[in-house]
C-alpha cells in the first residue's frame, strides 16, 4: 500500500474511532464524504493542481442533506455554505465549506479551489500538517463571525474558536518555493 494511502486509512481510522460506538451507523456516509473533500483540498505537485475537483465533492455532501444545493451566500467568486448537518474535516466539526470559480468575469483574479472553515474543539495539529503538505493557506484563528456578517450571512455560531483551511490556486502559489 501507498505510503500517502496508508497513513490516509489510518487517520480515517481514527476519526472513525473518535465518533465512537454511538455514531458508527452514520460514520460511513461521513467518512466517504469527508474523503471526497479533502481530496478535493489536496495538492497533487506533480501536476500542479488539486487532486480532485471540488465540485462532485460539495455535490455529494448536497445529496446527503448537509448542504443546500443554493449556497448561503455568493460573494465575488465564491459560494459559501454552512451545513446543516453535523460533519467533520481532519477530526474537527465542519461549519463551511466554500468554492471559488468563476461563472462569470467579474474584475480581477478569481482563485479556483476550495475552502473549509472548522470549529477549534480539538488538536489542530493535523489540520496544521495537511495544509503544509497541501499548499492550503490555514488561517488558526478565523473570525468566522465578522466574516460572515460581512457577507450577510445570518446565523448563530457556537461560541469558541475557528480556522479557515483555503486550498485555491493562490495558496499554492504561495507555497512554492
């Protein structure tokens, strides 16, 4: 097995290990969603790209119910979604999920890739590794609040600390030497 692969199944393992035994009916359906979306968050270098598209990954979470087809909000070249059901990324709660891409030219520098923003209940360290590994820019602590509002997106957050984890083309621009 793929060295990437195997250290891949066992954190799976124990994100799966960490929802315990009450959670292990739905833990499937989360564990291939959360697959599909950090997928679509990873770098591939040799080709200078995401491994995958985002948008058959937000598309499967849209067809298990924890998104809306419509996003919240709009803003520029970006969708955003908060999610209506409990999910994970990297083992923390997941509140958003966001793309860039363009639909339209709009002006200046749109920044295809995706986004997730997470609540901080937890070690981050895994979140911190894959976005060094990934060419994703993490953003530690996040003022999900104001940047929501600034975007007119109502809705009450649990109190607590976020991190905002963007994988678009700018970020790995950055993160080449």
């Amino acid at each position: 097995m793929h060295p990437f692969r195997r250290r891949f199944v066992f954190g799976l393992s124990l994100i799966l290990a960490a929802y315990g035994a009450a959670a292990t009916e739905i833990a499937p359906e989360a564990v291939r969603l959360e697959a599909g979306l950090i997928a679509a968050l990873r770098y591939d270098a040799k080709t200078g790209e995401r491994a995958a598209p985002s948008g058959p990954a937000i598309q499967a979470y849209i067809r298990a119910g924890y998104l809306t087809a419509k996003p919240t909000v709009r803003a520029d070249y970006t969708d955003y979604r908060l999610l209506d059901k409990p999910a994970t990324l990297l083992g923390l709660p997941l509140v958003a999920i966001e793309e860039e891409y363009m639909t339209q030219y709009l002006g200046c520098c749109v920044s295809e890739g995706a986004g997730a923003t997470v609540r901080v209940s937890g070690d981050i360290a895994p979140l911190v590794e894959f976005a060094k590994r990934n060419a994703c820019h993490l953003e530690r602590d996040y003022d999900v609040a104001g940047e929501f509002r600034n975007y007119g997106i109502a809705g009450k957050l649990p109190a607590g600390r976020y991190a905002n984890l963007s994988c678009r083309a700018r970020d790995a621009d950055r993160a080449e030497p």
